[in-house]
C-alpha cells in the first residue's frame, strides 16, 4: 500500500480498515479491532484519531497496531496490552514492523547465526506463521496510550 509519502506493507491475511478524513488525515487498523462504545462505531473513533483526538483510543479494543498519518508524519500505536508488538528504529531509515527480524531485512542488518537458527526452526515456524506487519520509510513517532 503506498500513501504520498510512505511505503507501508501488510501481510494479504491481515484484517485492515483504512480511514481517511477530509482533510487528508489517514488511519490504519491493522489485526483485530473493535469498539467498546455505545455511541460511536470502530470507523467513526478512527477518524477521530486520525483528527487527533486520543481520548478515542479509550473505546477500541482488540489486538492491533494503528498507524496515523498526517503531512510530513506518522504515528504507530499498539493496543492498550501491548498484544500486537510493534517494533520500531530510532534513526534512519524510520521502519516500524511487528518483528525485530523484519526491521533487520528491511534496513540491511545482517542476523546472527544463532538468531537465525532460531527464528527458522521449528519452534518459530516464520514460513508458517502470517506475520502482520507495517513497514514505514520515514520518521516515525512511537507512542502507546
């Protein structure tokens, strides 16, 4: 998926709703997500969050990641457990993904040999699992609520 300024990839058996304000503000669910309010629906708290208003965040429930898009940057929020891992750089290039291991193929960063034998054995199972991730190129502000 390509917005105009950032290169974001999701795996094709990731569930995603994609929000989009008036004014160009753009808000991505990735994984699971719903509301817990009686007055607003998931995609309405989303465009609220893409407006800026946090207080929002209060209502949604589920295990995901949000990426929030605005102008020049974007914002990456799990949910409130924490059980959707977001994994981000510090420096350039800005990545944030739901793996350490997919940063490191991202950025170039060659993997131990040990991790390695790790993260391909059959206790990880990587080819098997559908890993759920987001991949940004530029600066990315981290934040949990």
């Amino acid at each position: 998926m390509l917005t105009s300024r950032y290169k974001i990839f999701i795996h094709p058996e990731a569930d995603v709703v994609r929000n989009e304000d008036d004014e160009g503000r753009l808000v991505l669910a990735i994984g699971d997500i719903f509301s817990t309010s009686v007055s607003a629906s998931t995609p309405e708290l989303l465009l609220q969050i893409a407006g800026g208003d946090r207080r929002s965040l209060d209502d949604l429930s589920g295990r995901y990641a949000l990426i929030v898009i605005e102008g020049e940057s974007a914002t990456v929020l799990h949910d409130p457990l924490g059980s959707q891992s977001v994994f981000y750089t510090l420096g350039e290039p800005s990545i944030a993904a739901s793996h350490s291991t997919l940063i490191a193929e991202c950025a170039g960063i060659e993997l131990s040999p040990r991790l390695k034998e790790y993260v391909h054995g059959p206790t990880h199972g990587v080819e098997e699992q559908g890993l759920q991730h987001a991949v940004l190129d530029r600066r990315v502000r981290s934040s949990t609520h």
